[in-house]
C-alpha cells in the first residue's frame, strides 16, 4: 500500500448550492441556500472528504503506511476513511467506541478493508489521555494517527476550503452576498475552518449534535484564536449525544417532503430544528440570507432511522 494515488484525491468535487424551500422560512422572511455536501460522492460524502484532505497530504508527504483513526458504529468519518482508502489504495484501521456490533457501516469498513479494534466505552474514553497512541503506533509503525472524526488543525485548514465553494456558486443564486452560517457541530472542526475562511466576515453558527461536555467550545477556541473569530455555539442536542426523539423524526420528515432534502436524526437533522426554533424566536430579521451546510451522514442513518 501507498499514497501515490493520493493526487487524485486533492481534485475536492463541488458541492452544488441550492435554495432551501420551507414554509417556516418564507413566513420569517428568511433565505436560506443549502450547500449539498451530501451529493459530493457516494462514499466519500458531506464534510469528511475536506476534513480527511490535509491529513491525507501529510501521509503522504511522509510516506505513511497506512492512516489509524477513531469512531463508533455508525462512524462517517471511519466509513469515509475506510472508502478513501480502498479507492485510492492506502490501508486503514479503526480504534472503535464500545464493544463488536453488526452495523450497516461496520460492514462497509469490514468490506473496504479497515481493520478493526474495538477499545470498549472506557478504553474509548481514554482517547485524550497522554500516551494513548503510543501503543497504537507502535502496532502500526509508520502510520499516521488521525483524531476522532478527522479533526485538529489540518482538518479545520481542509474545511475552510468550503467557503470558497460557496462564494464561487452564489451568482446562481442571484445573490451578492449573505449573512452567516449555520452548520450542525460534533467536534466543531468544521465550524472552526469556516471561522478561519471567513476572518471575521460572516458570523458562523454552530448546532452542537453533542453536549457540551463532550468539549466542543474546547476544541474550537483551541483551532480558533483570532480575535477576529465571529461565531456562536447552540445546543442542539436534545439531550444528548445519539438522541433521537418523536418531535425530531416528525419535523424530518415534514421537512424532506417539503424542501426533497434528505436528512438524518444526528447532525443535519438537529442543525435543521435548531435553526427553525431560533428563525420563529425572530433572531433573524426580515431578509437574512443564510448558508446551511449538509454534512452528510446518510451512510449513517440506514440503522439510526429504522431504531
């Protein structure tokens, strides 16, 4: 296995931009344009394609033998490494939360070829601890250790890249410009690459799908330190990490059968109700042109929507 293919993957598609039509926006009198992450590729899908880009230039550059990352069953990140790395022919392995399941997305990664290790809750837990890829590495020498769902500097330098896709397509739009960013938020690396693209610009609002204490403020003021930095974390949670509830499958529902935009319960359809319950509060004057980011995760939703 090398990373001589990697070129290929510098080529980011382009995510199209689309008007978001809901009933509760027109009534607000607030435009909202969806950047479709999801359509970007079938496996390599939302976000993680331009998370996973820096760190795959580092493997490269120094010659890895292959990339070690965490996540849990229905892991986007790990179905989109475990998917980079099959096409374009580098090996791949999985520290995973909890104990052995049979998921939809643990067969993907069985079938791409990601080998697995499952570290049970505590062992997961122990991630930020010193020392923890130590043993890792020296399992796997020469491999480059990637943080949990693609995140640190070098993936919030790739997702800065988002904000040109954007500017480039709002012509179609008939746009000259917009307000802000509205975008769900699990480790907030992303929110943290469109903080640094925008330098102050645009205020960036982050859905946060986790708690608060799962460090998501932490990890952005450590990506963050601008003073320039203009952004805004909302707890979107609705009690925690993996939630899913009657109100929130109803309002996917309703909102897919109005706007033909596909969902899912962790991240986009969280972000989603976060924004309608703050444009009906009126925190959003008449007029307001907003950009909301499809992270993707469908992968995930094939067992999370059936439970």
């Amino acid at each position: 296995m090398s990373f001589s293919l990697i070129a290929s993957f510098d080529c980011l598609p382009c995510a199209p931009l689309q008007r978001l039509s809901l009933s509760w926006l027109e009534r607000a009198g607030v435009e909202v344009a969806v950047l479709r992450l999801d359509e970007i590729d079938p496996l390599i899908s939302g976000n993680k394609w331009f998370k996973l880009l820096e760190h795959l230039r580092v493997a490269q550059r120094t010659g890895a033998g292959g990339i070690i990352s965490l996540g849990g069953a229905h892991s986007n990140h790990l179905h989109a490494l475990a998917a980079a790395g099959r096409r374009f022919g580098f090996a791949t392995a999985g520290l995973l939360r909890g104990h052995a399941q049979d998921t939809p997305t643990v067969r993907d990664l069985h079938a791409f070829g990601m080998q697995l290790h499952w570290l049970g809750y505590g062992g997961y837990r122990e991630r930020h601890q010193p020392g923890f890829w130590q043993p890792w590495l020296e399992r796997y020498p020469g491999w480059l250790g990637v943080p949990e769902g693609g995140g640190g500097e070098s993936g919030a330098r790739g997702c800065a890249l988002i904000v040109e896709q954007v500017r480039n397509q709002l012509a179609t739009l008939g746009w000259v410009g917009y307000d802000g960013w509205w975008l769900a938020a699990g480790t907030g690396t992303t929110l943290a690459g469109l903080v640094l693209a925008e330098q102050g610009a645009h205020r960036v609002y982050g859905a946060m799908a986790v708690p608060i204490d799962h460090g998501v403020e932490r990890n952005v003021e450590a990506l963050v330190t601008s003073r320039n930095a203009a952004y805004e974390l909302i707890d979107a949670s609705r009690g925690g990490f993996a939630k899913v509830d009657a109100a929130l499958l109803a309002f996917i529902q309703a909102s897919e059968e109005e706007s033909g935009v596909p969902l899912e319960p962790l991240y986009t359809g969280k972000a989603l109700l976060a924004l309608r319950e703050r444009v009906e509060a009126g925190a959003f004057k008449v007029g307001t042109r907003l950009i909301f980011i499809h992270t993707g995760g469908l992968q995930g939703r094939r067992a999370l929507m059936g439970r």
